[in-house]
C-alpha cells in the first residue's frame, strides 16, 4: 500500500513514512492509494474476528483493518501493538465500544471510555504505541509540539505518558481550561511530559506552535514533530470502530446502518467515509455541527466558506468550535474524482484568498449526498439542552453536549428499518457547567476521577512569546 498526497504530489510513500509526519509536502493530507475494498467473505471474517466484542475481539478486528493498510510492520508486531492499545484496563469494557441502546433502532456507540473521556483516545492511544514502535526501531526520538484547549491535548499526553524516545510539549492558555480538564493534564508527572501554561488565548498558543514549526533550523536540531488531527494513523484507528459499531448494530452482514458523528475537523466522520468506501454497508454519514455550521452549509448548500475567528463562536460544545474543518480536504479529493490540481485550486491559495469555494453548480456537489451517502444538520445551545433533559427523562442516560448536538441531528434523519448509530465523543463530566444547565444536578463521576482537582500539578506558565518557549525545549531536550 502507498500513500499520496490529495494536491497531487508526484511522491508515494509507504505508512511508516507518513507515520510521524503531518502535511504532505505540497501542503496536502496522505490517503491511500486506494481503498481496500472488503466482500461478502472478508465481511463475515471481520465479523468472526470481532467475535461479538469478547475479550480481544476489538484488538482483533484492529489488527486485520490495519493489516489492510500497513505492509511495512512485521504482522506479529501489529498484531502485539493492537492488543496492548485496545484492553478492558484502558477502555474499561471488554467490547471497546459497547452500543447502548436509546430505542429500538437508536443507539449510542460508547467512544469515550478511554483515559481522558473522549473518542480522541481511540485513536490517540494507537498513536502512542506506534510512534514508540517505529523511533525504536529507528533510533530515533521526538519532541511532540501542539496547542490544545482540552480534548487533543490531554488526550496526546495520556498516550504519550512514559513513553521511550517521546517528549511532548502541550501549550494551553493560562486559566482557560475548565478545572476537570487542567487537572486532567496538570496532574501527570511523568518526565516526559511538558505542560505550558501561555498567558494568553489558544490562538496565541497556535501562533507559537506555527512559529516553532516554521523555524526550520530549530524544528530540526529539536525533532519537532505533532500529532493533529490530520494524521493519517489517527484517522486509520478511526474506522475499525465503525466496523464494531456495525457488527453490534446487525446480525446480518447484508444489512444497512447509518451513523450520526458530531463534528468539527471532519476526521472522526471522515473515517466512517473510509469505511463505507471499503464497502461497509453504511446507509448515511449524517455530519452533525453546532452553530459553527461550516460542514452543515457544504453539504445543504455546496458552498464551504471558512469563518474568521469573530465569526467562530464559543458554545458549549467547544471540542466542534471550528473555522474550517482541517481533515475536509480529504472528502473533497474524492469527491472531485481525486483530482488533485483541482483539490489544489480550491484548497491551496484559493481558499486563502477568497475565504470560500463553491461546487453548488459542479455537477459532482450531488453525489455528496447519492454516491457518498452524507447528510447534515446543526444544533444550537437550545437544542443541547433539550436533548440532554429529553435523553435522561426518557432513558435515564446522561449525555455530554457533544453527543446531544449529534442526537438532536440524528433523530432528523432517521429511517424506517436502517438502525441508527449515533457515535458517542465525550463523557457528561467533562461538561459539568451545561449538565447542571440542563438537569439541575452535577454528572456523575467515574471513581477513578474523584477529587483529581486535589492532586498536585506540574504546569511552567509562561508569556507568550515563542524565544521563551523555545529556549524551555531546548534546555529539556538536552537534559535528557
Ligand atoms: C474532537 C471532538 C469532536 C470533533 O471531532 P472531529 O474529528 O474533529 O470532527 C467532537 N466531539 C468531541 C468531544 C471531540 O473531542
């Protein structure tokens, strides 16, 4: 399997070449060359693998999805790395991604019962030991850079804790956080790991992590390296759960299911893409936005239109608050007949001139919906608070704001006889302010978070200003 670039790149490179880099070098995201397609026979096989989420089945499934994609790890090391990412000990139950069922025909597929209470984790989590595996093997070290304002961050630290030949650098703005979501990352005291407090908004903590990025000689000298949501291995751990959402959902591999994914970056629904074009039977992706509707606006209308930082607002859903969706290229090069000139038109210098592109007249806009199944819908503050109040009163489930956006768009778009499958991205307690909005009482905790608020932290606040924060890696690379 080789990978190329969605702007056209003459290069292919194999998966462990991609494995630790971001953009490709025409500024493009990596797919594959094409998709492995999966038949009636492989269907079943994955199904038998999954073994109805016994012990192991999760891992299982992994391995033979990865397998399809990755020829330059040695089998019996893929197979070793997915069964000590994907355990009851880190996830908590031995199917991974238990369905609850809502209704007859409604469920949630649980994501977030991974360290740091968000689906990140089922990703993330694979990331850590892959990049621990590949600059082994190398001899190699990283030093991980990124910005966070909660969910990516704690989530690349908890799979990255302890981990040989990586050191991550975490930029957050100083009081910013929720307290659950400072503690989460204060409170890690592992050596490798580098929380930053900047004085400052998150937009200022992505201008240092771009400035460090653009100092070549630095980058260099350091190894600096990140783990955005555009990395191809993070997408690729991202679609086996929609085959084990699948295979809990039917009985039979001839049916269909639709799944609803409250979104932001497009890559979490970008990987249900990838599934169904490997020819699992998904009916529809339904994309589900908060009011930073971006995605919900392509797809009603054909025209993507980037917002500005005044227009993106902060809602209570702030893990889908985005401008534009960084993993939406990739749907776009198929879309376009993986035309990657024309992918580079529209997402190169276009997109940053004119703020927008429009396909509303390009007779392909249509297949959005008939070849490649999407749907969308958005959701706002009101409809969050209805759909947590209505989902407790009527099943007794407690849901976070993310998922309600992704309940409230899915019931819009639910079929008779097609199970829907509403993919779940965060734990209640990691959204306390609203739960208490909605409901009038706090959500319940996992015991193995009472009183994290207490424990001790490990934070260097700083101003913001790149040379500071630059000179604090460097002094922590060269002490080790
Ligand atoms: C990251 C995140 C999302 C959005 O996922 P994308 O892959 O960026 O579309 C939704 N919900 C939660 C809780 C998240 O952390």
């Amino acid at each position: 399997m080789r990978y190329l670039s969605t702007r056209g790149h003459a290069d292919r490179k194999r998966f462990c070449e991609i494995l630790l880099e971001g953009l490709a070098p025409d500024g493009g995201l990596y797919l594959p060359e094409r998709y492995p397609q999966v038949d009636a026979i492989a269907l079943q096989r994955l199904r038998e693998s999954f073994n109805g989420g016994r012990p192991g089945g999760y891992a299982a499934l992994a391995f033979e999805i990865l397998s399809l994609y990755i020829d330059d790890i040695p089998a019996a090391d893929l197979r070793a790395l997915c069964e000590k990412t994907y355990t009851e000990a880190v996830f908590g139950t031995p199917q991974i991604v238990p369905l609850k069922k809502l209704e007859d025909g409604f469920y949630l597929e649980a994501l977030s019962n991974g360290p740091t209470l968000a689906f990140k984790d089922m990703a993330m989590q694979l990331l850590g030991n892959l990049f621990e595996y590949e600059l082994a093997r190398r001899g190699e070290e990283l030093n991980i850079l990124g910005a966070t304002s909660g969910d990516t961050g704690s989530a690349a630290e908890y799979a990255m804790r302890g981990k040989h030949g990586v050191r991550v650098f975490m930029l957050s703005p100083h009081g910013r956080m929720s307290p659950f979501q400072q503690a989460q990352m204060f409170s890690l005291m592992d050596e490798n790991i580098h929380n930053i407090a900047i004085e400052g908004v998150f937009d200022d903590c992505q201008d240092i992590v771009k400035d460090v990025s653009n100092d070549l000689a630095f980058k260099r000298a350091h190894k600096i390296g990140t783990v955005n949501s555009i990395n191809w291995a993070r997408l690729l751990a991202q679609v086996v759960y929609y085959f084990a959402g699948y295979f809990q959902a039917t009985t039979k591999d001839t049916e269909q299911v639709s799944f609803t994914v409250p979104s932001g970056n497009f890559g979490n629904v970008c990987a249900g893409h990838v599934a169904r074009q490997m020819g699992l039977p998904i009916r529809t992706l339904v994309v589900a936005t908060n009011e930073n509707d971006v995605l919900d606006e392509f797809f009603r209308t054909g025209v993507y239109r980037v917002r500005g930082s005044a227009d993106t607002h902060e809602t209570s859903s702030p893990s889908m608050d985005i401008s534009k969706a960084s993993n939406f290229e990739r749907f776009v090069f198929d879309l376009l007949g993986r035309d990657g000139d024309r992918v580079k038109a529209f997402f190169g210098e276009g997109l940053s001139r004119e703020g927008r592109f429009d396909l509303s007249t390009d007779p392909v806009f249509a297949e959005a919906a008939s070849h490649y199944g999407f749907r969308s819908g958005k959701s706002t503050h009101a409809n969050r608070l209805d759909t947590i109040r209505d989902v407790y009163q009527r099943h007794r489930l407690m849901i976070d704001t993310h998922t309600a956006d992704g309940v409230k768009v899915a019931r819009e778009h639910r079929e008779a006889g097609t199970p829907m499958v509403v993919l779940e991205t965060a734990l209640p307690i990691k959204f306390a302010e609203t739960i208490v909005e909605a409901l009038g009482r706090q959500p319940d905790r996992p015991a193995q978070f009472q009183g994290i608020e207490d424990l001790p932290k490990r934070v260097k606040v700083m101003p913001a200003r790149t040379a500071d924060v630059q000179a604090f890696i460097a002094e922590h690379c060269a002490r080790a």
